[in-house]
C-alpha cells in the first residue's frame, strides 16, 4: 500500500455539484409546496405558506453557496475531495449495502444479513472460513432470539422463514 | 430555589429501584460501547434502542436511554485518549491533551482525570437543571407562540452564529431539516403535503431514521474512505494505585473545574451544546490559565476543561429541553422525539402533570453518573480489546444493527432505502462541512415551529410586528435577528469580496 494517493475528484467538483443538487432538491420542494395555497386564508398562513418559504431558502442559499464555490474555484479546485484508492474503498462499501436493502425487501433481513456478512467479512475482508461462518450465522441467529422472543419485536421475513414455520 | 428538594427525594424513591439500576448500567454499558465504536455515536446509538423503549413506562424507558447519552459521552473521551480518535465529536477537544498524556504513558493519570471531570460536570449540571428547573417552568408558563417562536429561532440564529459551520451551508442544514419535517399531514389544515404522490411519505419521515443514516451510515462511510484504519494501541491496562494516585492530585485543578462547569453549563442552558462548550473552555483555558502554554502537549489541565463542560453543558441541557421543549444538541433533540412518542409534551405543563417522570429523570441522572464513572474505569481493558477487533467486522456489524434499527422504527421498506439516502446525504454534508446537528434540530422544532409562527400570526392578524410587541419577545427577536444577520452579512462581504 505504500503507493502515492492518486487524486481522483476535486473538492470544487462536489462542493458545486452538491449545491446544485441541494437547489434542485429545494425547486421540489417548492413544486410540492405550490399544489397547495402559498398566502394567506382565512385562519393565516396556509398550508403551502411555510415549505414554499423553505424551499425558496433551500435554492437561494444553495446557489450563493455555488457561487461561492465558483469564487473560489481555484483553492477549492487544488483540494482532493477523494483519492482512487479512497474512491475505490467507498465504492466497495456503499454497493454491498444498497444491494443488502435490496435482498432484505425479497428474502428478510435475517437472510439478507448473513449473506451481506458472507460477504463483506469472508469475500472482500478475506478472514478466516471459522470467523466468517461464526459471525454470519452467528449475527442473525442472535438477532433472531433477541427481537422475536426477548423484544417481541418482529424483523422482517421471508420465503425461508415462512417455509420453516415462522411469519 | 429549594422548594424543589422535596420532588428531589420522591424522585430518587421512584429512580433507585433495583431494575432502574440495572437499566442504568446497562445503558451506561451499551452507551460506551456505541461512543467507543466509531460509526455509532450517542444520537444514533439513542435512536437505535428507541422503538425498544416504546413498550416500556416512561420514567424507565427515559432513564435506559439518558443513561445510554451519557455513557456515550465517557466512552468518546476513552477512545480520544487511548486512540486519538474521538468516538463523539464533543471530544475532540480532549484528545488535545489527553492522547499525547496516554503516549508519555501517563493513560491512567489521563483516563481517572477525564471520569472523575465528567462526573463533576455532569453533577454541577444536574445541580443546576435541579435548581432552576422551578424558576424555569415558571418562566415559561409566560410563554405564548410568539414567545417560542422567537425562542426557537435564536436556538437556529445560535447555531449560525456560534455553532463553527459556514453561516450559509448552516442555514441550508435548517432549511433541509425544516422541509423534511413538513412532510406528511400539516398539523394545521388536516392536508397531506410534499408526499408527491407516495402513500408511504403521509405519515412523514421519521427523525429516527434520518439520524440512523445521518450519522450512523454516513460516519461508516467516512471510516470505511481509509483503508484499514490502524489503531496506535497504547497500555490500556489501569492500576489501581495510580487511579487512587491521579484521584488524589485530581482537586488541584479546581480553578479549571469551575471554569469549565460554568461555561458547559452556560453553553447546555443556552442551544449552544456540548461540542461547542468544549472549545470554548479549552479555549478560554489556554488564554487564561496559568499552565494555558502547555495546553497540547499532554497538560491535564486541559483534559480537564474539555471534560467538565462536555458533561456540564450535556447535563445541563436537560433543563430547556424539558422546560421548553428546546434541545440544544442532537442526542437531546432525539430524546425530545422519544417524549412524543411515548405521549409526554415537553414544556411547563410536564412539571405539573408528570412531576414523577421529570423527578425521576433529574434524580436518575445523579446516580447514573455515578454508575458512569465506576464503569467508564472498569471497563477500560474491555472496550480496548473491541477496538482491536478489526473494523472490517464490526464496521458490517454496525450496517447490520442499522439496518435492524431502521425497521423497527416503523417497519416500512420505504424507510430502509430513505436510510440509505440520508446515509449518503450524511456522507456529502459532513466532508463539504455542512453541519448536521442544526438539521436534526430542525426536523423535530419543524411542526412546533412551523404551528406556533402560523399561530401568532393569526394572534397578530398577519403582522410580524407581533414579535416585538412584548419586550421579552422583542428582546429573544432582536437577538434571534442578530444572530442571523451578522455572520450572514460579514460571509456574503468576504465571500464577494475574494
């Protein structure tokens, strides 16, 4: 591991992409806002009143926060936002992790769990078989006891458990 | 000031039962170990074990999950001193002084000075919520909407000015805690908003599930961004004699001790919360303290200043949050979502109606601080050897607990892939340093703030005047106003002005 880090995306490419993002995240806002009275009625403010303000305050200030970024492009530009290898590394976290939502939807989270430990423990952490096997059977059967029988809180199912008996 | 003793007593009856004991040192257990565990800290280690607590009574439930933030709060300063990572970002500040302590190989000195600090903040603190809290509810039984709405926007005016962030990417954070909070039915109209045609989104985002990706999925992130993360290990092991040793050179520090309660204290009462203390105590300690030079190179002076006022203003938060129904840090903002939940309003009526639970809680805090510092040095050995396990399996393990955490809260797939999006939400605002607390803050005074404008205006028949028609509203205003305009003014200059 002792190569150089290799920069891979700059600050200035995120922090103006981010704010972009947040003022369209607030133009929806507004959308959402305006299916409703904006002003005032009868009793005051209505109901659209408030989230229209909000996510007016969402653009504006996204935007001068963009323009604060072009300003400053050039320090912002010469800043790493993220290396290849560090890129590499949230990459390899995030997709087992949107992939176990995913599998937990179809198969239950007990299923769902001991695969993604399978995983990420024994396939890209590379331990030992033992370790592996202890924690990725071992998780969900203890989560199994603790929400079913001592929280009485039920997790959610799927086809395995309904094959053996339990819904 | 002392006509509270008597509630005291009856609240310690009610806390020093022998199963609120045990729910104290387990909660104080776990709350180490989710402030030792990076990607775990107190909001969303209180989040995870909320929607366990919804069977339970109230005083019980309160007391499982207070005794989790404050345990929390030691085991951030266990990690900062033996790892120099800060398991909470309340102490960074105390891993100035008490890491290259640890390496000059004075750990025990470091780790029996950092307890024995918290502890004496956390009791100046719970000194006094316990004092003022009459004083308090009775000042705000004068409050009317305009009055909270004033109050509830200094709380936001504080973070943008003092809370360290850039004013405007705070006032974003806010704004997107706001907007997140209208979603689902408006209190006021009966009407379903911003639910753009999901069914899933009219009963709201949950806030647990905001702070689940938040913090929890989005600080997993951030560690998993480094490869491997090596841990200095440095001797963990304590000998009793040098804990008795420190313990004894400990009240030397006096000066520091008070200094730092006054200001945690302060800084809990107003919204400014611990992080924030913790700085300025160190702060003020290095500009006035006569050992103020040696402040970083191992000085316990300084360990002492961040220690006392994280506990102190932690402790001391308590007050307008239950008086008000005002959090001033995120974990507290969590706790306040709880009271909802279990059907307590927060605010003056609660000391009326459910004295046994405010007693409760303000007498359980006395004793699970208590229990904090025994355990906080008994287990150092233990959560040493965790932090050793290597973080590609607890790190899973945490995605695991999330995961579980998330569909408790409401059992709705819909909230597990909106984990993930506030996750990488999270992620994206705390690297471009857009702070997140004022956005938890936010989605839970969201509904309150939001009715209590709509009614004063409807008090002042449209005219926003009405919150300078009193003078302690004009007053809360005015100061609110400063507290947005000037940052606000003095960054647009210097950001043009580049």
């Amino acid at each position: 591991m002792g190569q150089e880090p290799t920069p891979f995306i700059s600050r200035f490419a995120v922090e103006s992409a981010f704010a972009l993002f947040l003022a369209a995240f607030g133009a929806v806002i507004i959308k959402g806002a305006l299916e409703f009275n904006i002003g005032w009625g009868d009793i005051g403010p209505e109901a659209g009143y408030f989230p229209f303000r909000v996510g007016t305050l969402i653009v504006l200030a996204s935007l001068i926060n963009f323009c604060h970024a072009i300003v400053q492009r050039k320090k912002l530009a010469a800043e790493v936002f993220l290396t290849r290898e560090q890129t590499r590394n949230v990459v390899a976290f995030a997709i087992p992790v949107i992939v176990l939502v995913g599998v937990t939807i179809a198969v239950g989270i007990y299923v769902a769990a001991a695969l993604f430990l399978l995983f990420t423990v024994g396939y890209i952490a590379r331990h030992r078989l033992w370790v592996t096997i202890a924690v990725a059977v071992g998780t969900p059967l203890i989560l199994f006891v603790l929400f079913e029988y001592v929280f009485l809180t039920p997790l959610l199912k799927g086809p395995l458990e309904n094959w053996l008996g339990w819904y | 000031m002392f006509e509270n003793f008597p509630l005291l007593a009856q609240g310690f009856a009610l806390a020093v039962s022998p199963y609120n004991i045990l729910l104290m040192i387990v909660g104080v257990f776990l709350g180490i170990l989710v402030g030792v565990l990076p990607g775990l800290g107190a909001p969303n280690g209180v989040t995870l074990l909320m929607p366990l607590t919804f069977g339970m009574n109230p005083v019980s439930a309160i007391i499982l999950l207070t005794s989790m933030y404050w345990g929390a709060l030691y085991g951030g300063s266990t990690t900062s001193i033996l790892f120099n990572i800060p398991g909470e970002p309340s102490s960074v500040a105390t891993t100035f002084d008490g890491h290259p302590m640890a390496k000059a190989g004075r750990a025990t000195e470091a780790l029996t000075t950092a307890f024995l600090s918290s502890g004496f903040g956390a009791l100046t603190g719970v000194a006094t919520v316990t004092l003022l809290s009459s004083w308090a509810t009775r000042f705000a039984l004068r409050f009317s909407p305009v009055e909270y709405f004033t109050v509830f926007m200094l709380a936001f005016g504080s973070f943008v000015a003092f809370g360290g962030g850039a004013p405007i990417k705070t006032v974003v954070s806010i704004a997107l805690g706001f907007a997140w909070a209208s979603i689902g039915m408006d209190t006021v109209s009966g009407s379903m908003r911003l639910t753009y045609g999901f069914p899933e989104l009219s009963r709201g985002i949950s806030l647990l599930v905001v702070v689940i990706g938040l913090y929890g999925i989005a600080e997993l992130c951030q560690t998993m961004q480094e490869s491997a993360a090596t841990v200095e290990p440095v001797a963990s092991r304590l000998s009793p004699r040098e804990v008795i040793r420190a313990a004894l050179v400990w009240p030397r520090y006096w000066i520091a001790l008070l200094r730092s309660a006054c200001i945690g204290i302060w800084m809990g009462i107003t919204p400014g919360g611990p992080t924030a203390s913790t700085f300025m105590s160190y702060g003020i300690g290095r500009r006035f303290s006569k050992a103020g030079a040696r402040f970083g190179t191992g000085e316990p002076e300084g360990l002492v200043s961040s220690e006392v006022s994280d506990q102190a203003a932690g402790c001391a938060a308590m007050l307008p949050m239950l008086a008000l129904g005002l959090p001033s840090s995120a974990t507290a903002a969590v706790l306040l979502g709880g009271l909802m939940i279990w059907g307590l309003t927060p605010g003056p009526a609660l000391f009326a109606e459910r004295p046994d639970f405010v007693w409760g809680l303000i007498a359980s805090m006395y004793v699970s601080n208590v229990v904090c510092v025994i355990m906080a040095l008994t287990t150092v050995p233990l959560f040493a050897a965790i932090l050793r396990a290597p973080f590609t399996i607890t790190g899973p393990l945490i995605v695991i607990v999330c995961l579980v955490g998330t569909w408790t809260v409401g059992s709705a797939p819909l909230d597990l892939w909106l984990m993930l999006a506030f996750g990488a939400m999270g992620y994206f605002m705390s690297r471009l340093r857009y702070p997140v607390a004022p956005l938890v803050l936010a989605m839970v005074l969201g509904d309150r703030a939001e009715d209590a404008f709509r009614q004063s205006m409807i008090l002042s028949k449209g005219s926003l005047l009405v919150f300078w028609s009193n003078p302690l509203a004009g007053t809360i205003a005015t100061l609110a106003l400063l507290c947005f305009v000037f940052p606000l003014y003095s960054a647009v200059r210097r950001g043009l002005g580049r």
